[in-house]
C-alpha cells in the first residue's frame, strides 16, 4: 500500500472505510490509527493490539460502508 490508498479497517465485522496516510518500514498509517505491515492487525499500545492479539485490521479490498458485510 502506498500514500492515497484507499483501504478498509475492519472492526467488529464492520468496515470503515479509510485513505492510507503514511507508510515506514514496519506499518501502515491511516489518520489516527496504525497496522502492522505485513499482517493489517492494528497495533494500539494503549490498548495491547499488536500482531499477537488485536481488535481490527485493515485490508485493501473495499467494501461498501454503507452495506455492511457487501463486497463489489
């Protein structure tokens, strides 16, 4: 993924459609919230999200956000 990107954070089986912000070495940034790079799991420190355990990830494919569980 790259700058611009359109990607999709899955939370709770719900999509929520986000831009890619950022990218370094070892995540991917999306405004306010951060995923690991090689897995998409959200790594949230204060929570303890991180590739062993964690409560979203992000994928590339995009989905409907206003049909949850739709695909294109």
């Amino acid at each position: 993924m790259k700058v611009g990107d359109a990607a999709t954070r899955i939370l709770c089986g719900l999509p929520m459609q986000l831009t890619v912000t950022a990218v370094d070495d070892l995540f991917i940034y999306c405004g306010p919230w951060k995923f690991d790079k090689d897995t998409g799991a959200e790594v949230d420190e204060e929570l303890d999200w991180g590739v062993a355990g964690t409560g979203s990830y992000l994928t590339k494919e995009i989905k409907d956000v206003t049909q949850p569980n739709s695909t294109p």
